[in-house]
C-alpha cells in the first residue's frame, strides 16, 4: 500500500515538473516572438 502511494506520487511529480518545463518553453517561445516582433 505505501509502495504504491509513494509510486503514484513520483508519477504525480514527474508529470508536474514536465508541465512546468513545457509552461517554461511557450514563455519563452511567446517572449522571444513579442520580441522579434517589435524590433
């Protein structure tokens, strides 16, 4: 029971960091167009 808490926590993680990441990625990916676009 507790090895399975602690397995679907780490998959709970792994799944946040990576929506994290990709939230990182469409910032940057919108910055750098707004900037590119102005100049």
């Amino acid at each position: 029971m507790v090895q399975n808490k602690i397995a679907s926590s780490d998959i709970f993680t792994a799944f946040y960091f990576c929506i994290k990441q990709i939230e990182i990625i469409i910032v940057n990916e919108t910055f750098n167009y707004s900037f590119f676009s102005i100049k």
